[in-house]
C-alpha cells in the first residue's frame, strides 16, 4: 500500500528517479527506500537514478534493489549509504522477525 505511494511521490518530487518496475516492497521498508531514493535523487544532480529491478528475498522481505546510476559518480560518492541502507534494512527485518517470534510462543 505505502509502495504505491512512494512510486506516486518519487514521480512528483524527484522527477529523475525513473522506476521502470513496481517496488511492491513491504511497508516496513519504504521509509528506508525513499530515504535510498531521494538522497541519490539529490546526488547524480543533472543525472538520472534508474531502478531497473526489485527482488524481495522471500525468508526476509528484504528488498534487493538494482540500480542504475550516472557515470560520474564514484563508489565512495554513495558506497556509506548503501551500507547504511543495508543496515537498516536489515534491522527492520529482524524487528519484525523478532514480532513473529513472540507471537508464535503464545
């Protein structure tokens, strides 16, 4: 549900952000995805970010995003925001993985 509105918010505010598939991504993850997104929307400057493909780990639901990004950007322009996306991601999974377990032992 809150994928859907990302995709809408991304194409009204950061208009170089092109999504060529839907993110259908879990709610949980969407902050974390639309702080990936906009902080590159911000950094490629007259470039574009291109989210070519999502893939969601089926045990997880941890989004694996492709991306494509300009030229003229170095791993070290993004490489710790990919790391801190990853992190984050990761421990909104185990949040909720946390949840499922409590609640089961009930």
């Amino acid at each position: 549900m809150y994928a859907t509105a990302l995709e809408q918010h991304l194409r009204e505010h950061s208009p170089n952000v092109l999504i060529y598939t839907p993110l259908l991504v879990d709610d949980k993850f969407v902050f974390i995805m639309n702080r990936l997104l906009r902080t590159l929307s911000g950094m490629v400057e007259g470039g574009e970010v291109e989210v070519l493909h999502v893939e969601i780990c089926p045990k997880t639901h941890i989004p694996t995003v492709q991306l494509m990004l300009p030229p003229q950007l170095n791993e070290k322009d993004f490489g710790a925001l990919f790391d801190d996306t990853q992190r984050l991601l990761h421990r909104a999974a185990a949040q909720e993985w946390k949840r499922q377990s409590t609640e089961e032992k009930l």
